[in-house]
C-alpha cells in the first residue's frame, strides 16, 4: 500500500517541478530581454553608407575636451577617444556589402558590456522600381514603430542633393503608402493606416515638445544662441557615460516637466509632410567643402545656401540634419546618440542627446528635430524665401509621383540654379558671360572719318624730313629727353637756345 501511493504521488510532483522552473526562466527571459529596433539606411552608390554603418558599430567617441592637466574624458560604452581614421580599405566586408538589401547587427552596450539594445541595419542598393518590395522585410506594419530611417547625401557632389533627396523620400512614400494599405477591412479603415496613424501622433508630439538641452553644472554653462550652438559635454569622466539600467541620466534643465508638458503649435512649415517615422538626413563626407572651395570657387553664400535648403526640406518632414566626415570621427558618435535617443526613449525611460544644434560651422552641421524653424533659417542668410522653396519641393514631389521631370520653377531648379553640376552641358544662364555685340565697319569708318580726315591734311613735321603723323588714338609720349629739356629750362631764353641747338 505504501509503494502504491508513493508511485502514484511522483508523478503529481513532477508536473509541478516543471511549472515551477518554466516560471522562472520566462521571468528571467522577459527581465533580460534586449530591445531591438531597425535602421533603414537610404543612399546612393559610394555616398558613405558603409562607412556610417562601421561608426554605428564602431563608436570613435566624443569630441575631445582638453583641460589643464591635457586629460580626455572617457566615451560612451567605455569606448576610449584615442581614435585614428579608419581608411575605407579597413572597412568591415559586412558593411561593404553590395547586396540588394543589405543587413547588419549593431549590438549596443553599457559601459559594463552589457547589451542594452540591439539594432538591425537594413541598406537598401539603389532606388530603382525592381528594389522597392524588398522593403518590405526592413519596414513592416508590426516593426514600424521600432523603427529610423537615414537617407545619406554625398558631399562630393553637392549639386544632387536635392534630386537625390526627392528620390529616396519617394522611395520611402511608397513604402509608407503600402503600409497604409496593409490588413484592410474597408475602404476607410485598414490595421496599418491606424500604426501610421498613431506614429504620426507620437512624431508631432516629439516636435512640440522638444527643449534644447542645457547641462545644470554651472561648469558646463554654455552660451546658446539662436543660430549655433556648442556640445553640452560634461568636463568630468564619468559623466559623459550613456545611461543604462543602473545609471541615471545627466540631469536637464527644461521647461516642462515630464508629467505637466506643454503642448506648443507647430511653427510654419514644419511637419507638412508627416511619415511617422523618425528620418535623419547625414550629409557625408563634409571635409569635401574645402575642396569645393579651392577648386569649384564656392564661396560662403553657395554653403549657406545649401545648408538652407536641406534644413527647409527637413522641416517639412521633421527630420534631423548632420554632416559627418571621418576627419572629425566625433561626428559619427553625435549621430549615433541621436539615433539611440529616437530609437530607445521611452515614456518610463529617456536616453537623452545631450548635444545642442550648430548651424554655424559649414562642415560640422548638427540640427536635431524639433529646433528650427523659419526664422532661424532667414537669420543664417537673408534673402532666402522659405515659402516659395516650401511650395516648390510640393510641386516637385508631385512630378516625381507621376514620373516626370520637375518644372524649373520648383524647389530643384531654384537649387540647382545656384548649385550647378560642372559636367552637365545646360549650365545656368547666370554662369554664361553676356554675348558682345560688335559695331558694323562702316559705322566706326564714318565714325572716324572726320578724325581720319584731318590727319591727311595736316603737313610733315618740319626738320625732321619724317612723314610720320600723329595717331588717331591720341598723341604718342614724348621722349625722355623732351621732359629733360622742358624742366631745365627756368625761362624762355634757355628753352629757345636748346630748341635752337636740336635744330642744328
């Protein structure tokens, strides 16, 4: 009897056992569970797409501060800022993949190497028609709110800016339309229309309540001003160490408090055209404005220029704007802490970019989301009209949707009238030098005539047995020793024996 019940209690207990433990392990999974989120990198052939992809996972750290005692402070991660540039043959071959959509997985860690997120880069290889439903796999209705998008310009050819950005902003139209139509239940309602809807939401929201960050230690205090700005890096170590689940984040001074925001109207111009989704614009390969300089002649107008309407652009859609170059590598790293700021910010917990917008230095341009607006755009230069460069990128994008070229009085052609392509055969009107009209012979002859006329009667000089006359464009210098003899002579009777003397 008692080996009877023995055996029939073992398996009661076993069951029990492994509930106990799968509760467990799921408790430890789900505490443990590293966040990922995905990047969608836009951008044509050779404009730096791998090389930004090898700083996402290779962060070269912040700019270095000296002090007195020439210490550098520590990087985020841990990541020293003894760095050297890394030449393109050094890239990773996984980042210089040539694939039609290409994939990379940037781990993100703690200064502990503890992973605290992780990141999917997606790149996709041209923008060509036959690519556009791979973006399915990097964008989807489920994976949209988890997700960036970067769209890359080259420096090297500045002239493209704006057909290359109207090109993959169309790319990423059609993605966000498709989306739309996804889990479709009626002619007005769809499951993906609602997520873009409600992303939408989330990126106005982000707009309105953006405050530009000022660091409390009075140590830190810099100057913000409303056309530039410097980074607020903490001169200490351990303070420019990236928040983790053991840390707190450097405190802000802000207006609003987390719990009681307010809520501000959009300025004009901005968020017209609203993804829902986070987009960056990089500018790489920003070092290349020195060599426009010395051998294209761009002055610091065409800059200003540029960077104007780049920033007019991002406005519309709520994007970011940084140039990066991999002779200033700090550069990279203010990109990839914006990018884990929008990736990894949360109503319980903020990650936050701790840098202020720069607008001033030409090849270091740093304007985070939320911080421009018109009037600052007119106070980098005037004479720039926003309105006019806003309805036009409208005009354009409508062209581009039904696959025409856009009209000269759009956007691009107002850019690519200033910005030029020195290899394209229709150059501006403007670089054309005016045409020269010449005057028929006989007009100048009869013009002429009554000078040509006197000439001919007017006698040889006498004593010199020379034929020769004076010119008809005015009499010729005399020579030295005519100026001598005239300055010599103090009187009349001394100038009349020397002239006397040169007859003989």
């Amino acid at each position: 009897m008692t080996t009877g019940s023995t055996s029939n209690t073992q398996p009661q207990g076993t069951p029990e056992k492994e509930e106990i433990w799968s509760t467990i392990l799921s408790t430890v999974a789900s505490s443990r569970m590293v966040p990922t989120k995905r990047v969608l990198v836009l951008g044509d052939s050779s404009s730096g797409k791998s090389t930004l992809i090898h700083f996402l996972k290779n962060d070269p750290g912040p700019q270095a501060v000296q002090t007195d005692s020439d210490h550098v402070p520590a990087t985020s991660f841990g990541v020293n800022n003894n760095y050297v540039p890394l030449p393109v043959e050094s890239l990773d071959d996984d980042t210089t993949s040539t694939l039609a959509l290409g994939y990379n997985v940037i781990d993100v860690q703690d200064e502990e190497n503890e992973a605290i997120a992780r990141l999917g880069v997606y790149q996709l290889g041209l923008s060509a028609t036959e690519y556009l439903p791979l973006l399915k796999f990097a964008l989807g209705t489920d994976t949209l709110a988890d997700s960036c998008v970067i769209i890359i310009l080259d420096w090297t050819r500045p002239w493209a800016f704006l057909e290359s950005l109207q090109r993959w902003i169309h790319v990423l139209q059609h993605r966000i339309d498709e989306i739309c139509k996804d889990g479709t239940a009626g002619e007005s309602w769809s499951k993906g229309k609602a997520v873009v809807d409600e992303l939408r939401e989330k990126v106005e929201n982000y707009l309105q309540t953006y405050t530009e960050p000022v660091a409390v230690n009075p140590l830190n205090m810099t100057a913000s001003t409303s056309t530039g700005s410097v980074p607020s890096t903490p001169n200490t170590a351990t303070s420019t160490s990236f928040p983790n689940t053991t840390t707190s984040a450097t405190p802000l001074v802000t207006t609003t408090t987390s719990a009681d925001q307010v809520t501000l109207p959009l300025s004009k111009g901005t968020l017209t055209n609203n993804l829902g989704v986070p987009i960056i614009i990089v500018c790489c390969k920003s070092d290349s404005v020195d060599m426009l300089d010395q051998t294209m002649d761009y002055k610091d107008e065409h800059f200003d220029f540029i960077q104007q309407m780049l920033r007019c652009v991002c406005m519309k859609y709520g994007a970011a704007l940084f140039y990066t170059s991999t002779r200033q590598p700090y550069t990279f790293h203010n990109l990839r802490q914006y990018l884990l700021h929008r990736l990894l910010t949360t109503p319980t917990k903020t990650y936050p970019f701790n840098m202020k917008a720069q607008v001033i230095e030409r090849d270091i341009v740093l304007v985070p989301s939320g911080w421009d607006s018109w009037g600052k755009l007119k106070v980098l230069r005037e004479g720039f009209d926003c309105e006019a460069v806003n309805d036009g990128w409208d005009a354009d994008m409508d062209a581009v949707t039904d696959r025409q070229q856009p009209g000269a009085h759009g956007s691009r052609g107002i850019y690519e009238e200033v910005v030029s392509d020195p290899s394209s055969k229709d150059q501006p009107l403007s670089t054309i030098p005016p045409p020269v009209t010449c005057e028929e012979e006989q007009a100048f002859l009869d013009r002429h005539y009554e000078t040509l006329k006197h000439v001919s009667d007017t006698p040889s000089r006498k004593g010199t047995g020379s034929g020769a006359r004076p010119s008809v464009v005015g009499p010729i210098i005399s020579p030295s020793s005519d100026v001598d003899f005239t300055r010599l002579g103090e009187n009349n009777k001394l100038r009349d024996s020397a002239a006397e003397k040169l007859m003989k």
